[in-house]
C-alpha cells in the first residue's frame, strides 16, 4: 500500500471511460455520480457516456488534467483507458463489469469500497511495462507510432497467402517466420493473443519483451522473451502482400510492404490500481481454469 | 440399439470388476446383488471383489465363460475390464463411480436402469478397435505381447538421458524421434495419453492408428495420423539406455534395448455398451471443458 | 501401376497449367512441345501461357475436354489446376518447379521420363479426397460453393477482435471456439494450414475431416479428426465482425455473419498422378525435416 | 572483453574434464599438452582422463584450486563441469567437440586460439543463472540439495500412473498439475527439455525462472516464466506414486512421497567463457534450423 493521498487535499480529478454493452452500467454511473461529492471526486467522462454526466460534469478528452482514471467494462475497456493517459502516469481503477479481467482492479459490488480507497489513496499503483511501436519507412522515417499495454501484431490480412516476417533484435536478424504473423507483447499481454498463439505466461514483474509467431508454418519457430531493453523490428519480406499491425487487439492500420514495424519499451509505463486480496495467480487460476475442471485424467 | 437378447432364455453370465477406491462401491454391490435375481444374472466377481459376494457368486478368472462384463469405477478399471475379457467379444457395462469417463456407459444413479437395459439387450454394443502390441527382439521372436484398448507407450526410463527412437510405418522407416517417448494410440486412446502430449482427438469410428511424440526434441515431429492396417515399429537406437513400455497406463515391462516394439491393429474390438443419451461430442465438451471456462478472453 | 493406356490410340488430350514466377518455366514449355508430337498429346494451355502455345495449342478453359492435366509450378499451382478439372476425374501430373511438394508428381528434371509415362499410362492415379463447402445463409439457401483438395477456412478479417465459432458436427453442437479461425482440412491438407495451427498430419489413406481451430482462446479445445462422412458446419457467433472464407489458401470470400460455412466430402476425389519411388513419408522427411537438423539436443 | 589477465603473472590453474565418446579427444589433449607450457597453465584433470596425463598433470577434485575450467565435449561435459567448481567463480571454456552447443565457447579448430585468449584473459565471462534446489521433508528439513545451470525436474517414475503436482511459487498455491512432470528450468535451460516440452525460448540476460509442465492432462496448463527472486514448491499429491528428481539431466534421486522440490535461484552464476563472434542469436539459428529447412511452405 502507498499511500500517496496526504498531499492531495484538492479534488481527485477523476476522468471514466466505460462500455456501453454492459447491463450495469447505468447502476454503476448511478453509484459514481452519488459518491463524488463527498469522496471530492471532480469528474470527466468520455463522450460516449456523455448522457449519463450532469451539468457539473466536463468532458473528457486526451488532455484532460488527470489525478486517475476509472474504466468501466473489461480489460478491453482498460486498454481503451491506458491509450488515452498515454505517457502520463495516472493510475487506472478498473471495474469490471463482466468476468474477471486479468487488468481491472475490481468488480461491480466492490464498487463502493474502491472508490473510498481511491479517494484515499489507499491503493498500490502497479507499474506495468508499456511497448512503444512505430511503422517504419525503409529510410528510417516513421510514420505511425503507438503506446500498447498488451501486444503489437503484424499480421497478413485477410486473404494474403504464406508470409515470411523477417525479425532483427537489436539489430541481428534471427530468421525469417513463415508465419501468419508475429506478436510483441509485455508480459501483460503475454495472458491475451500471445497466449492462444502458444506463448508463455509473463509473471508482469519480469520486465521483457515476448515475441509469438502465429500458426508458424517453419515448425521449429518457438515463442521468444528477450529482455525489456531489447528492439524488436520486423518486416514482411514478400512485398506485394497486405499487411495489417493491431494494437492491443484495438487499433490498428495497413501496412505498406517496404515499412518496418519497430518496437521497443515504452518510456514510461502504464499505473494499474491495486487492492490488497486478489493476486497475478489468483486471476490465472480463474481465468484459465488452473485447477479446476478441463483436465483429461480419471481417478482410476 | 441392437436387440441381441431375444436367444438369451437362460441366464445372463455377468462379470464383475471393480475398484475399491470409490467410496459408492458397497451401495452399488447391494444394488446389483439385489436386482441379480429377477434381471437372471449369474454373477462372477473378480477376486478382489470377493468379500461382497454371497456363496452363489462365482469367482471371476480370465476363462469364465461371461455374456457381459460390468466395469465398476472409472475408465481405468473398464481398461482393466477390457484385459480381462481379450479378444472374447464380451460387451462390457461401465458404471462411472467418478466424473464422467470416456468409456463408461453410465453413472451410478443410472445403475437400476442400465442393468434392467442390460438384461434385456436393450443397447447398443459399440465396437472399438484394439491394438495388439508385441515385444521383438532382433530375431524376429516374439517376447511379450498385449492387447490394448488405448495406447502402448515406448518410454524412456527413469533417469535416462535424452532417447533417440528409430520408427518405422510398414517397414519404411519415418525418422528419428528424439523424445522422451512414443505413444501408439487407438482412437479410443486419442483422449487420453496422447492428448496430453499434443495428439489430436480422433473420433472412434475413424479407425485409425494415432503416433504421438512425447516432448520430442526433434521440434517438427508432428503426431501422425495412420491407417488402421498399419504396423508401426519402435526401437530405441542408444543402446544402453531404460527404456519401458506402457500398456493403457496400467501394466508394463522393461525393454530390452535391442527389442523392438511392434504395434497393430489388434484382431478383434473391444465391445462397449451404449445407451441412448450421451454422445461421443457430449463427453468431450464435458470432460476437456469445451464451451466452458478455460477461455482467456474477455467481453471487451 | 494402371495400365489405363491400352485404349487410348487416339491422341491424349493434355490441359496445362503453369506459375510464371519459375525461371524454368521456359525450358519446361520448350521440352513439352518438343515431346508433344511423338507422344501423342493434344495440348491445351491456359491463357496465362498463351505466348508459349503455337498455334496448334489449344486454349484451356473449365471445360475443354481433357485426359489429363500437368500443372507446371508447386503444391499450389497443383491445386489451382484441381480446381480447373473439378468433379471431373483427370489425372493430375503435377511438375515441381521449387522444392520438393507434397502433391507433386517429379521434378524438372524427371520430365521427360514423366510425360513418356503418362503418354504410355504407366502411373498410378492416386485418389485424394476433396471437400464441398458452401456458404449457406439462415434459410438454409446455398449462396456460393467451392471445391477443396487441402482446406477450408472460415477466419476473422483483418481488424476484427475476438471472434467466436459455434462448431456443429451432424448437426450436433460440440462447442464454442473463440478462435482467430477454424480450418477444416481434408487428409492432403493436414501438411498445410492446419499443421501450422497444431494439427496432426493425416496419412492420406485415412479418409477424414481434419477440424483445427487457429489460435484458439480457449485453451483446452484440440484438434479433431473426424469420419469423411460427417457434415461441418460454422458459423460465426458475434454478428457484427467480419468474417472470411478462405479454399485452399488461394481463393475465397467475404462472409455474411448470419451465414454458415457448411462444409462435407466431395462427390468424387481428386486423381494425382504418381510414379515409383516417392512414397508419402519420404516427402514428409524431407519437407519437415523429420531426421535432420532441427533438433535441440547433444551427444553428451 | 573483460582484461582479467594482468594480475595474473603466476600460473594459470586449468583444470580439465572431458567425455570419451568423441573421437577427437586425443588430439585434442595432445594440442592442450602442447600447448601449456608456453601459455603458462597449470594443469589438472579429471580421474577418467588420467591416462592423458603426464607426471606434471594433478587430479582434479572438487576442491581443486582453479583459476579456469576446460571442458572438452558437448553442452552435457560442461554442465557436469559447472557442477564441478559449484559456487566458485571460475570461468568454465566450453570446447564443443559435436554439433555447435548452446553453452560451448568455440569448437575443435578454435581451440589454440581459444587457449592463448584464455591465457592472456582476452574473454568475457558471462554471467549465467543458476539454481539451487533441495528436496525438504513436510518438517522443512532438507535432505538433499544440487545446484543446477540447466533445469530441475520432478517427474513421475516410470510404471507411475497420472501424477498430480501441487505447486506453489512463493508460497502461494498456483494449481494442480496433472502431468507427467515439472521442469523448473533456467533461461540458459529453456533451449533444453523445458523446450521440448513446450516452454519459450528465454534469452539468458532475463533472468527469471520458468516452470514448464510435461504433457499436462490438465489442457489449460502454460509455461510460466517467473521472476529470478521466485520460489517455486513442487510436490505429488497422490503419496504412493514413485517420483523422481533429476537436475540437468545428469544427476539425481528418488523422492518421498511426502517430500517437497524447492527451487530458487542460486547465490552465484556459473562464468561462461564467451569470445567475440558467435551470439546467442546464431547459436539458436543453428541449433533450432530457424531460417533453414524444417517449413512446411511452398513459393506456389
């Protein structure tokens, strides 16, 4: 627990961002809007949930002034939220509203108390490694660049045959994936595509980069965690085919052939807030069902 | 459903296996001693089963003469139940004491019904396909042999280094298999060992022989997928290495490393009692959890 | 050996197709015309060769009539020119211009000796099975379909999130893939896609339906070999995204969510030519290369 | 390139250990014999190489005094030479005298040049994770313990049936894992088994720990990379199972039921000699066949 709520006598400027597809989102504004005042929340919403603010309420937008940020939905939603502070480290409240996520902080009936121990600082503010990604033009110009919490992918598009992805770190090239594409993740992201793609799961406290190649058709291709302060640049090498990067699963954009996708660690990484009780492994036996019921085995 | 009950005036010769590690085998023994009477069972239990057998039970060996065979526990003792009978073609009633097995007709809550079923050959006689697997040695001689329902597995013993297996398909040879084992697997089989170390589900009525290697270090091995006529052959090439066989996870030997195994389709299936309800499909989503939790992903 | 020759006194009417991204391409054309006369052929080239074709050379369209087809390129020019005869049951010759195929018949230097063959019907016509796969909207209406030689594909297009499948076979459902996609592969196509997404390889003598889901979320789903009798049917869970077909890699379809991807065996296989002397798991050898270098252990 | 040689005026104490089963070993030692009186090395070798010494040459034991270690075989002789000098920080030369190893520093060619960069401390010793792992009765008694460059496995005995692994990492139970065993590797072991079965592919400058299952009956089980400070607890959860522990592949013991592996990272690493030129990358490029021949695609 830090408690870094002393110096903060002022209001809490608190930005919301949420997904409108879950049924309790309404009840969850409802408790928002009824808590602030007396928490000293000041509040911003994103235009999407622009019918649920009151006229005190201002809009939020990307240069909104921050103290933290409260997302509404499932980790998706959190991702959303990270892409919008950016660099700036303000911590994120996630409420989930659907199954456990493996980023948001709480679920809909902790509501309350969550929002008491924002206001009061009583949380961890857990520092989660950041990618920094830029598409690449062969004369070393970019054009793109993204902030990612979960994974960058470069990927074929939709019809595209067999691709070959050539991959340099720091600047060695280490081989060409026949691949459908190829996912740098934090470990963060290492328990979202780079996991159904057949790559480990990254305990977010070691600091590295893991590299993932999708349905790789060079059979001996294996997930690879390089350390955090690697680069990562990888290029299509058959130039005539589409190519397509996605950001955390959410943005993205095509490719032309003769660019690079560049990664590396973001300079600073993204604040994610935490209560004391669940854990990193708590959240892993639950999501993925460790322990439970999809086991082969018989007792006799 | 086949009616094969019609001839059967006299009584029904019923074999009894059991595993006394479930905690519902005294209840379901009453039962069954119960209904044995008016259902016309003339019952033969296996030895270990014998302090619930009253004076007319007859003690079950190898060459009973049986028309049906009940399997009481899980997978393993019906695997067990399946030695026993050999290539007989002895229909053989799965009573599952634990989860729902692969193999097993019912649970123990279905046992009045499925033995009335029984009784009158109302049911359906599923036939598996078997593998006869046989220990060579460089001769030609046939040392061993057994009969399996699931898999036959090559496996490097218990402090052996790394293996290196020569597999041949109808005498030509496929490669060399740097692995820590084989597995040779029917379809029955394919939901069991071989799922674990990365084979595919075959569904039983393709009949098929399934190869899986067992963390092979030959990283493009792949498990293969052969004709039920083929005969696969195994040998360790290091000479001086363990190496063991496993039969269906339950009986084995040591190898001799000059030994080869060789694996075929065994003459005769193995019957397994079905009645209407559950599917092949049905066990599956049940058992591996399809549909279910183990999903790491999110709403949004 | 089939010796189909005997009565064909008449010319042998041969369709040929062709990659022009071979640099030997040429030279190939130039020893097919010159052996043409004596051989007997009547030739029919399609227009992507038509600046190779004299004027005696007829223009090959979906229904020139044909004994037989030579397909100039790899495994995929084979299975352009598999869809080129369809149903129709023309031996395919296929001549590797790269690196040894899985489909192909020879080499380029084998030529000669393998038209000679074929004029003289000393080959084996090796019967592959094909799929029949249409996209069938929720009244049940056929709106488009293909034939397979390797595989069917139903994915996500490029920017869609998580997607799920619902996956029925013979109209039973056996769950829920949250999947990037799902290939459904014939026995040929097991070396292809699906191996790259985990599948197992088929020898091609096991007929059945390979089901492989493409990085798939949910964890515990494996791959499935079913009977070449069953029926598949997919269908996209989450309306709004968008989904693609794709039929051997090569062509394919945008998808409309209500509609189903339903796919069964082919009327009529495929009839690939074959000659002494490479057998299935040579190929297999040499193509992964099982036996050879790519293998993480030491001596000692 | 660490100049570590200035001080060292006095003799260079080299002890040497090496396997017999490669044919150049001979020669190998005759060069070191020829070489050493001119390079100023003090030589001691190991018991089964005594044959190869002369009167000067001391027996090396595990308590020798060392300023260097030689070991002439495969990445294997210098895991048991990493043993060998156990916590001591003395630098260990690799001559790989197989295929190019992972750990080896050069091979039989390079030797006199390797040998006068060892003398004159024209190197750099690099730093590589190692592991300390004890096998502790229920009472938090250890009974034994070994240090490990490589990986500790717990894996079940050779009849053994499905075994269930309880693991904790830091004293927090993370799950049960139905498999056939644990790996608990290094990053300089994740090229080893943990690779076969499954694990990524860590880079040695992450330090972390990774926890690998061995064909897991559990679908949903991952590899786990874990921070270098992790503790992580192993222990069967069916008593009467016969397990056993081995480390590195090389050593190791049967384990009581009851009893518990904890592993943590060792308090010194093993000092690698490594010379300009080949990398990390190079070595897996070549070890694994990236960018060479084991794909399965085809250029059309």
């Amino acid at each position: 627990m830090t408690p870094v709520g002393e110096e903060r006598k002022a209001a809490l400027r608190l930005g919301v961002v949420g997904h409108r597809g879950y049924a309790d989102l309404p009840a969850i504004m409802r408790t928002l809007l009824d808590l602030s005042p007396q928490l000293g929340f000041e509040l911003a919403f994103e235009p999407e949930l622009a019918d649920f603010a009151p006229d005190a309420v201002a809009r939020l937008t990307d240069d909104t002034p921050l103290d933290a940020l409260l997302t509404l939905g499932g980790d998706g939603t959190l991702l959303r939220g990270a892409r919008l502070v950016g660099e700036r480290q303000v911590p994120i409240l996630g409420v989930n509203l659907g199954r456990l996520g493996f980023l948001t902080s709480c679920g809909p009936n902790e509501l309350d108390d969550a929002l008491r121990r924002l206001a009061a600082g009583d949380y961890y503010a857990e520092p989660r490694m950041a990618l920094h990604a830029s598409a690449v033009d062969p004369g070393g110009t970019e054009r793109l660049h993204w902030r990612s919490l979960n994974d960058v992918v470069l990927h074929k598009g939709g019809f595209a045959r067999v691709v070959r992805f050539d991959v340099w770190i720091d600047g060695e090239p280490i081989g060409a994936y026949g691949a459908d594409g190829v996912v740098i993740s934090t470990p963060t992201g290492s328990t979202a595509y780079s996991l159904s793609a057949g790559g480990p799961v990254v305990v977010p406290t070691v600091e590295s980069i893991v590299v993932t190649p999708v349905s790789p058709h060079t059979l001996a291709i294996r997930p690879l965690v390089l350390p955090a302060s690697a680069e990562v640049r990888v290029r299509g090498r058959d130039g005539p085919e589409e190519l397509l990067v996605t950001v955390d699963g959410q943005v993205g954009t095509n490719f032309a052939s003769a660019e690079s996708l560049v990664v590396r660690r973001a300079q600073r990484p993204v604040l994610v807030v935490r209560f004391p009780g669940t854990t990193f492994f708590a959240r892993l036996r639950h999501k993925l069902g460790w322990g439970g019921l999809a086991d082969r085995d018989e007792v006799a």
